[in-house]
C-alpha cells in the first residue's frame, strides 16, 4: 500500500505547479465548464441557447483537460532531474 499511496502523492506533485499560469488556466477552463453545465441544469433552456452554452461547456472541458495533459507531461520533465532517494 505505501508504493500506490507514494505513487499518489508523486502524480499531484507533478500537476500542482501554482506559479505557473497554465495551472491557474487550466483550473479556470475547469471551473467555468462546471459552472456552464450547473447552469444548463438549472436553467434547462431549450433550442438554440442549449446547444451554444453545451457545446461551450464541452469545449471548455477539453480545453481543461488538454491543459492538464500538457502540466502532467512538464511536470514529469522537471521531476526526472531531482535525485531519487532509495
């Protein structure tokens, strides 16, 4: 259990980058697309509006997620170079 739980630890330390500005985007991408699909179920619209405010919500999402792929694959960059302790 310790090797999951070390691994767990190891793969939040390579997304939680706070001083750079793609982690505060892509939490911003995430947030807003939580927000527009809070909003689509609340507000059940109909028509027009419903496929605008979807198809912004989706793209917001893969926007996040596109974002968040791009801070795990530098993050692993930066956390090869540290020593390995044994």
């Amino acid at each position: 259990m310790p090797l999951k739980d070390h691994f767990l630890r190891r793969s939040l330390w390579r997304l939680w980058q706070p001083r750079r500005g793609l982690f505060w985007l892509m939490l911003a991408f995430n947030a807003l697309s939580s927000g527009l699909a809070w909003w689509l179920h609340l507000a059940q619209p109909s028509g027009t509006l419903l496929v605008v405010v979807t198809l912004l919500a989706l793209t917001n999402t893969l926007i996040g997620w596109w974002l968040l792929l791009i801070l795990w694959r530098e993050g692993a960059d930066t956390n090869s170079g540290e020593k390995k302790h044994v």
